[in-house]
C-alpha cells in the first residue's frame, strides 16, 4: 500500500503546541522510555482540562443533587443538569432528558436490555446482534433471551470484518424485537454501516439499539440523523472519568419502558401500597449518582468539540493509513479486521508469535498497546486466533509515536522470532 506521508499531520497541534502536552501522564517514562500509549480502544489518557475539573468540583461544590435547598446543592444540581445538556449537544439529541447517566457503556446496554426485555419479550421473540459485539452487547442479551425464552440471533461478517448485510435483512423478521450493534468494533477498528442497519430494522418495525462506546471519541454523532432508538457511551474513553456514562433513548421509548432500578430521585410519590414514578431523566437514575463523573464529563465533551470532531476523525485517519501500510511490510504480521472503514483500532497477529510476548516486549520498550481477546472472544474464535495484539489511537497520538512502534516491533520479532 502506497501511502503519501505528506498529506498526513504529523501531530494534532491545538493551540498552538501537539495535543500531547495537555496531558501529564503522557509525559512519563516507563523503564526509562517516553511513553506511547496506544492502548485508548481501553481507557484514554485524562487532558488538564478534566483533571482540574476533578479537582474543581470537589474543592467548590462537592454536595448531593436534587436534594439540598442549601447553596451547594444547587451549584452541584445546576452543573449536572449543564453536563447533561452539553453533552446533548454533543450527540444533538432532541431533548436533555433523552440523556441517562450510567456508569458506563456496558451498564445503559444492561439497563435497555433490562427493560426492554421486561416490556417487549417473550417465548419466539428475537434479538439480533452481530458477529462483532464486545462481550458487553452480548451478554445482556443472552441473559435477557434465555429469562423469556428468546432466541439471540448474530449477523456475520466476511474475513475483513465487515457485517453481511444481505444476511442481516434475512434475519429482519416479525420475531425481532430489538436489534444492538456495535458503531465501531473494539477489536477489529470496522465502522458499521448503522445509519443503513437503523433504517432497515425500522421498515421491520423493530427498535435499535448502538454501542457507541468506541464511536463517540473518534467521529461526530447525530442520534437524530442515524435515528437511533438507544445509544450507549462511556466517559473514560472519550477523555472523560470512569465510572460515568451515558444512555441516549428517545423520549418515546424512555416514557413506555418500566424504571430500571427503584431507589431515590426516580420517584415522585411512595406508600406501601404504591410508588408513582418520576419523570425522565430522573426516572432511570435512582440512587446517589456519580455526581462528579457526571459534572467533568462536560469538560470531556468541551474538549472533543474544542478539537472539532470532524479534525479528530481527519487526522486519526491519518494514523490509522499511516501504520497499516508500515505493518504491511512485514511479512510475519498479519493484520485482522481489513474493512475498508475503519476507526480507532488496529489489530494484528504475528506468525510464530503469541501476542502477550509481543506485548511484553512491547511494555519494556515504553509501549502501552492491549493484547488478548479484548472482550470479542467470538470474534478471536471467528478468525481462529487465541489473541490480537491491538494499538487503538487517540487525537494525541502522532507519527513520531508510530514510528517508534514499528522499530520497536521489529526489535521485539527480531528477539521472538
Ligand atoms: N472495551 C475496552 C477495550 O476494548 C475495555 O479494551
């Protein structure tokens, strides 16, 4: 593959310095090596903007939302219901209270398959998934299907990772109640094509839920244009806390579907006899929130948009083309996921090596890339290997970093193989 480094940025400048510089724990050495840390698919690094915001809420309005007359709580309520609307923003969701705060991408898929199942299935329904789904759009569904006699049915990829369309519209029968794919597979980097996925499962009347959980940070997202029913994120991999996350639903279904949990905030009234639900948002989020994960995840959005979504996308891009044609020169290295949209993710094998090796090796160099089954087992046992090694980029990323990678792979095969 011929790839003309020209028109690829070597760094994503923002103010006028690379992007890296506004992030401290990239400034570090491991066994003496800068670091280059392209394990981002798992968590990305933390810019200065959210650390102090950390330490912004907890010096000036740490109190309980909802609750308090008192002054903090109504700074602490106010700035969480200003996150929930900036990261509407963020996603152009219709309404704010379309956003629930979770823990996490994997908790709002637990949470529709939850109350989804309770609503809609029973004995000779169906839940369609793909072939590609992270463990955590899997297993809900599973537990959700085998509680009301449901069968789980998978759309298959081809060898490059890419989802078999014309399978998928055979699957799209009346038995199908709901349909949850991944945006962006964690493993393989495919982009699916859910815009077209949404629209046809909506001729079969059927509601569609997305993993956006390695989407968000790498590419603008519309909900009311893909016309998404449900769309789950996670905040630590969009430069963001853990623990924090969000679940988009169209009011529609949010107002038809039953409370997830009981508990505090999701009530309007409570006898023995009776509880009468809260409105949404609140409705979906019973108990003590993550309020300072709710409250930084502004600054998380406040920064993806500071960059420019559609820059981001560019230049990752840009990284992506960049390291696939250098690994191309390796005749040991076989690259797994080849679609020809791809974002985030590059994984590979190597003939004669086990990825953990070359990941260790990797680590010793100052390298920080994930190896394993990445929580896509099915995936791994789809193209017969124990186990990828996977860099996955973020915006501070650069090509000096790339390069630095590719001499150093050729150093740890040199020292395997
Ligand atoms: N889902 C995360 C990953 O792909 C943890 O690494």
């Amino acid at each position: 593959m011929e790839v003309n480094t020209q028109d690829i940025t070597r760094a994503f400048i923002h103010n006028g310095e690379a992007l890296a510089q506004q992030f401290p724990a990239l400034q570090q050495y491991i066994y003496g090596k800068k670091l280059v840390y392209l394990d981002n698919s798992a968590t990305t690094q933390k810019p200065l903007s959210v650390i102090n915001a950390i330490s912004d809420y907890y010096k000036t309005i740490n109190s309980n939302i909802h609750r308090g007359v008192h002054h903090l709580s109504q700074k602490a309520t106010d700035a969480y219901e200003v996150s929930r609307n900036t990261l509407a923003a963020l996603i152009n969701a219709r309404k704010a209270h379309e956003l629930i705060f979770t823990k996490g991408t994997t908790d709002g898929i637990n949470m529709i398959a939850d109350v989804f199942g309770r609503y809609a299935l029973k004995k000779g329904d169906s839940v369609i998934i793909s072939a590609m789904e992270h463990h955590s759009n899997i297993v809900p569904w599973q537990m959700i299907c085998e509680r009301y006699g449901a069968t789980l049915k998978v759309i298959p990829m081809t060898q490059d990772g890419v989802l078999i369309m014309d399978d998928y519209i055979k699957l799209l029968d009346s038995t199908v109640k709901i349909v949850a794919v991944t945006y962006v597979s964690n493993s393989l980097g495919s982009v699916n094509p859910v815009k077209e996925i949404i629209r046809l499962a909506h001729n079969n009347g059927t509601p569609v839920l997305i993993d956006a959980a390695q989407a968000v940070q790498h590419m603008p997202i519309d909900v009311q244009d893909l016309d998404c029913d449900f769309l789950a994120i996670s905040g630590h991999k969009m430069y963001g806390p853990t623990g924090i996350g969000i679940l988009y639903g169209k009011e529609e279904w949010l107002e038809k579907l039953p409370p997830y949990q009981g508990g505090g905030d999701m009530i309007k009234t409570v006898t023995f006899e009776h509880t009468e639900y809260n409105e949404l948002p609140f409705k979906f989020e019973a108990g003590t929130p993550h309020i300072e994960g709710a409250i930084v995840l502004k600054s998380a959005a406040d920064f993806l948009t500071g960059l420019g979504l559609d820059k981001i996308a560019a230049f990752e891009h840009g990284l992506m083309t960049y390291l696939t044609a250098a690994l191309q020169e390796f005749p040991e290295v076989d690259i797994i996921g080849k679609a020809k949209d791809k974002s985030g993710a590059l994984s590979f094998v190597v003939k004669g090596a086990h990825p953990y090796d070359v990941g260790v090796l990797l680590d010793k160099m100052g390298i920080a890339v994930r190896t394993g089954h990445h929580c896509t087992q099915p995936v791994m046992d789809f193209f017969g290997v124990p186990g990828t090694i996977r860099a996955s980029f973020a915006a501070y990323n650069t090509l000096d970093e790339i390069d630095y990678f590719v001499s150093s792979l050729k150093r740890a095969l040199g020292m395997l193989l």
